[in-house]
C-alpha cells in the first residue's frame, strides 16, 4: 500500500478479532509510532500493552473504577466494564510522559506528539492489514485506572488502541469538502 492511500483510506474499524497482531507487526507499528514530532527529543510516550490475561486485569480495573464512583454499582455494571476490553485481543495504552520542567516544550505539545505516536500505530496497524480502534471515554482520566497503570501526575493517558484481525464489514469512508475545513490567506 502506498503512503497516500494509507494516509486516505485508514479508518477505525470497531469488530475486531483474534489473534492478536503478532511481534513482528507489533514491532513495525512501535517504530512508526516512535517518528512522531517530538521537540528537543524528549519521547514523551510510554505504551502498554494487554492482552490474554491482561485484558482481564486492564477489565477488572475498569470495574474498580466504576465502583470507586459508585459503591453501589450493580454487578451488570461492574461485568460490563470487566468486558470492554474483550472488544480486541490486544489494546495499546498510549501515555503522554510529560516533562513539567521543559519550558521550550509545553504541555500540550508533549500531549500532541504522544497522540501523533498513538495514529502512527494506527496507520502502521492499517498498513500491515490489522484492525485498530482509538478509544479513550471516562477510564483514560479515571484517577484509579490512573494510578493502576502507574501514570505519574503530570502523565496523560493519550489513547487506548484497540488492535486485531478485522471482523466486520468494512463502512465505507465519508466523504468530505475540504474547503468546510480550510481557511485561506492568500
């Protein structure tokens, strides 16, 4: 697949399968996620990754998020979070390791070239065939998923990739008018 097609044709795709992508593969979206724009070469990025027994610890946190916020949360609360992370074999948790005391690198550009990591991992995934899903919602700002995956208080947790074998059909990609997006100043 060329690069321009890459670039034009990725697409989240939410049904995904195992097995989970293999090392190799692995390896390739690692390297396209460590070219991201990183200012004064800080590598604000750290990943983790959960599948197999994992996924069920990544689950079971979840569930202690959701009762830590409501005790007295039903059961069929706490299983529905233990299962979200069953929704692909592997999930990447993209972390934005943030230098406080960088003041030529703000914050949020730390914050950017974290996210850039995650879509280089997304576009790695589409070009080797694999299915991939950014998910953030309510558990990426959680203080206990927070603390369980031992982000330090400056860190932000940037993105869950959910990572497979497509199992769906494919949506087909919406168009769009670039100029509802471009403002000129010619």
């Amino acid at each position: 697949m060329d690069a321009m097609t890459l670039l034009h044709e990725r697409s989240s795709m939410g049904k995904l399968m195992g097995p989970p992508p293999t090392s190799e593969q692995r390896e390739a979206m690692y390297c396209a996620a460590l070219r991201a724009p990183d200012h004064k070469e800080l590598r604000p990025w750290r990943f983790i990754e959960f599948s197999g027994e994992g996924l069920d610890r990544l689950g079971e946190l979840f569930a202690e998020a959701e009762f830590r916020e409501d005790p007295h949360a039903e059961d069929v609360v706490l299983d529905a979070a233990r299962k979200k992370p069953k929704r692909a074999p592997m999930i990447i948790a993209v972390i934005a390791k943030v230098t406080a005391d960088e003041p030529k690198v703000p914050r949020v550009e730390q914050v950017i070239s974290a996210g850039c990591a995650a879509h280089g991992i997304l576009l790695a995934a589409h070009a080797q065939g694999l299915g991939a899903m950014w998910r953030t919602g309510k558990y990426a700002f959680d203080p206990t998923v927070r603390k369980g995956l031992g982000l330090g208080e400056e860190d932000e947790l940037v993105a869950f990739l959910y990572l497979g074998q497509l199992g769906g059909r494919h949506r087909p990609l919406p168009e769009h008018d670039i100029d509802d997006f471009v403002e000129r100043w010619d």
